[in-house]
C-alpha cells in the first residue's frame, strides 16, 4: 500500500499501536508535526502531548510523554517513555 503509511507506538512496556494509517501528528520539541506516506526521513525527540492517528474518517489519540520519532523508508516508529491511548 504505497499511500498509507506504517506507524508504530511503542512504549517500554509494550507495542501501544502498529498498523497502516493514512497520517500521524505529534508533538516534537522544535514543533508540531505530520507525517504521511512517502515523507523525508527525519529524527526528533517528543515533548508531552498527543499523538493523532488518522484512519479514513476514524482518529485515534494517545497521550505520549516524552521519547523520539524516526520516520524512513519503513514508516514512522515512536519510542515513547510513556504512551497510553486518550
């Protein structure tokens, strides 16, 4: 599925999320940002906020405090310090 994009929430005490979505907004500590499918890699660390997952007309929310985001090739994977859905 070239137009949807591979995303997974991981805490340390387990995978919170993984699956293919349409796009993810989060907050990063330079700003908030979205990733869709296809996006430029890039690396940031997480400030305390949330994570919105969009699939079709469904969204999904999860508070995360602190952690990085990594988008590449593969999708977009965020190590949280701590992740629980709103």
């Amino acid at each position: 599925m070239a137009d949807k994009l591979h995303f997974s929430l991981v805490a340390p005490e387990r995978e919170v999320f993984s699956g293919e979505v349409d796009r993810v907004d989060a907050a990063g500590v330079e700003g908030d940002f979205g990733v869709l499918a296809a996006h430029a890699p890039f690396m940031t660390a997480l400030r305390e906020g949330v994570v919105v997952v969009h699939q079709g007309t469904a969204t999904r929310t999860f508070e995360v405090h602190g952690g990085f985001a990594d988008v590449n090739a593969q999708g977009l994977t965020i190590l949280a310090e701590h992740a629980v859905e709103a």
